[in-house]
C-alpha cells in the first residue's frame, strides 16, 4: 500500500513522539511537532486509521499498528541513509543534510534504498549517531548516557546528539565536539548545573546543562 508525501510525516512524527511506538499520543503533540491545526490532525488520524496505519480513539490518543510501525521505520531508514550519503559522498555538514533528507526520505523505490545501502557499506548510524533501522526494521542500539548524566571523571566518547537542528551542531562544530571525540567531565557547577569538560585532551571548556542534556556519551 502506497502512502503520501503527508500520510509519511504522520506516521513518522507518531513513532518519535510515541518514543519508539512505546505510548499513545495525543493530537495537540501531533500537531505542534508538525506546525498544523488539532482539526486537521484529527482528519488524518481517521484516514490512517482507515489504512490499518494506527489506532485511534478520540480523547484517548493514537498509537500505531505493526504495519504503521513498519512504515515509520522503513521512512526514518531512508532518510538517515540519504544523510549518510550527503555527509559522506557529497561533502554536505552534519548541520545541512536534515531538510534535504526530510524530502528524499519520500523516494519509495525499495530497490534505490537497497542499493543506496550497499553502496555506502551497509552502515549502522547516521551522522547524528542515530541508528539506521536495517531492511527488515531492527535497530542496532549503542549503550549510551547523557553528558549532564555523567559525574566529575566520568569519560566516554561522543556517540550521538538528542538535538539535529542546525544552530546546535554549529554550536558543537564551534566548540570542537564532534562524534568520535573523548570528553572528560572535570568539575559540575552546582549554581547551574553546567559542566567543565575536556575535549580530545587538548582544550577545557564550559557547557551549560542544555548543551549537556543534548549530548550522548558511550555508557
């Protein structure tokens, strides 16, 4: 069954917000994650529902089927496959690629997402270091903590950001974080609860707690 360019969007935003396909989501979440209005998220809902895509009761939320679950993760596996082959193939920064593959992520060959795959090595995350869902939709997870979660001499390598937008990967570009780097925490600011770290073991800088709660460690 073929879906539309929207139909994708929704069903996306339902598995991200429902944490994996963990919870029921609310349409007031629905429509502020997608910037549109709580009647037309309503709408949607029926006809996805009508597609065997979610479950839905009024008031109580949507969750999605199997088959929704399906397509949730095969949407999300090509979109971070295109970020890989914009960051690694054509030299884009990990800052540039999302809009670009919120749209290529539409391309419904399944024959172009498996070669895309083998072509770029079948790997496992994107330049985000989010994981990329395999062919048949399995996630490899990497055991990873929060850097505001760490302690004073807590070490680990960059594995991933909880935070894609644009302004907060030129922020970690600024500051020289980048995935694959050893941070150390050196000292927590009990005033703010900012961190003094090390970087690579080359420079200190601080981060404030927003930065470090968007930041994921190796565990």
């Amino acid at each position: 069954m073929s879906h539309s360019f929207t139909e994708e969007n929704y069903i996306k935003a339902i598995y991200k917000l429902s944490g994996g396909g963990v919870d029921a989501v609310n349409t007031n979440a629905i429509a502020d994650a997608l910037d549109t209005k709580a009647a037309s998220v309503t709408d949607m809902l029926r006809k996805l529902s009508a597609k065997g895509m979610v479950d839905y009761v009024k008031y109580k939320g949507v969750s999605l089927t199997e088959a929704g679950e399906r397509v949730a993760l095969q949407v999300i596996r090509k979109h971070r496959l295109w970020e890989v082959f914009l960051v690694e193939k054509l030299k884009f920064n990990w800052d540039e690629v999302h809009e670009v593959a919120e749209e290529l992520e539409h391309i419904s060959s399944d024959l172009l997402t498996k070669r895309l795959d083998e072509f770029l090595g079948y790997p496992q995350f994107d330049p985000h270091g989010d994981p990329i869902p395999s062919e048949d939709g399995k996630l490899k997870l990497k055991p990873q903590k929060l850097l505001a979660e760490m302690e004073v001499y807590d070490a680990g390598i960059v594995v991933g950001v909880n935070d894609s937008q644009p302004l907060f990967l030129q922020y970690l570009d600024k500051m020289g974080i980048f995935l694959g780097a050893k941070v150390k925490v050196l000292d927590k600011i009990p005033y703010d609860s900012s961190l003094e770290i090390n970087i690579e073991n080359k420079k200190n800088l601080v981060v404030s707690s927003e930065v470090a709660r968007n930041i994921f460690l190796s565990a």
